[in-house]
C-alpha cells in the first residue's frame, strides 16, 4: 500500500523543468527575464528548435497561413500546461514524445501523414515549453509567453517564407534525405529522453 501511495504522491508533484538561461525556480523570475526566457526558450532547445526549422522540409501549400494557426495552439498548449502540471513521472515520456514530433514531421515531409498532425504536435511542444515556468507570479508569466509568441512567430515566419524556394533547390530527394535525418534525430532524442 506505501508503495502505491507514494506512485500516487508522484504523479501529483509538479516537474519544474530547466529555463534556457538556467534561471532555475520560476517563482522568482523578474518580468524581464520571462521574457528572455519566453523567447529563448523555443530557439535555444534542441528539439523545439528541430520541429520549428522542419516545416522547411514539409512544403506546405500557403505556408503563411499555417503562422496564426500554429503559434495559437503553441500557445494554447503553453496555457494548459499553467492549469495541469506535468507531472515528475511523466516528465521523461513527455520529453520523448516531443522528441518523436520530429519523426513525425519526417512522416509528414514523406506525405505518410497528413499536415493536420502539426496542430497537435505543435500543441505538445507548447505544453512542455509553458510547464518550464509553472508556477510563477501573473507579470513574468505573461511575458514569457509573449517571448514565446515573438521567438516562435519570428521562426515561424521565417521557416514559412524560406520553405518553397528551399524545397525548389532540394527537389524531392533532397526533401527525402531531409525526412529522414529529422526521423532519426527525433528517434535519437526520443531515446536519450527515456534513458537519461
């Protein structure tokens, strides 16, 4: 019965989990830096970083019109994560699914998935990115998210404009060679996340 209790006390603690500028407890964060953090965070994370330049590869068709959609449901995501903590013993399986988005975003560059996934997986990403500051008062918090929404919007924007010309001067192997390095980055990452 201790053993359960103490499964069940774990699943409850929140994961405070690393500010890109090692600023450690998001309780005591100054307006200032939540915003640095907000938008360093998505650029400076491997993975976050990996998923935002891999929609070069997946030649959206009006690729600006993908920009509101995906930094809304980032967003979202990054919201939701203030009202349901990721909790410690999650914390690992979370850090590999966002991993595998990347795998998936190969997936997507294949034509095996449908654009649609993005959505989703941009939501998951969000999550974890807005996790990293649970807990911390209303003014850093607001804006590191609006961090988030100039480090991920400048990206977004920048990645939408580049990936039709990029894709011309890759032509279809190349995009093919992109795909699945970023299956295999995202299956390494996955990886590490679960043995680490």
């Amino acid at each position: 019965m201790t053993t359960i209790g103490l499964v069940a006390i774990s699943l409850f603690a929140p994961a405070y989990a690393h500010h890109p500028f090692g600023m450690g407890d998001s309780t005591n964060l100054t307006a200032w830096q939540g915003l640095l953090s907000g938008i360093g965070h998505p650029l400076l994370g491997p993975d976050h970083l990996l998923f935002l330049l891999a929609i070069t590869f997946i030649g959206l068709r009006q690729p600006r019109a993908w920009v509101i959609p995906l930094l809304a449901v980032g967003l979202g995501g990054s919201v939701l994560s203030q009202f349901i903590p990721l909790p410690d013993a999650i914390a690992p399986w979370a850090e590999a699914l966002v991993s595998l988005s990347l795998a998936a975003e190969g997936l997507i560059a294949l034509t095996v998935a449908s654009n649609a996934w993005l959505l989703p997986l941009i939501g998951i990403h969000g999550f974890l990115l807005g996790s990293t500051i649970v807990g911390a008062e209303p003014t850093p918090l607001l804006t590191y998210f609006l961090g988030l929404l100039i480090g991920q919007g400048a990206l977004l924007l920048l990645v939408t404009s580049w990936s039709q010309s990029l894709l011309e001067r890759l032509g279809s192997q190349g995009q093919r060679l992109g795909a699945g390095i970023w299956i295999g980055i995202g299956m390494a990452f996955a990886w590490v996340a679960l043995i680490d």
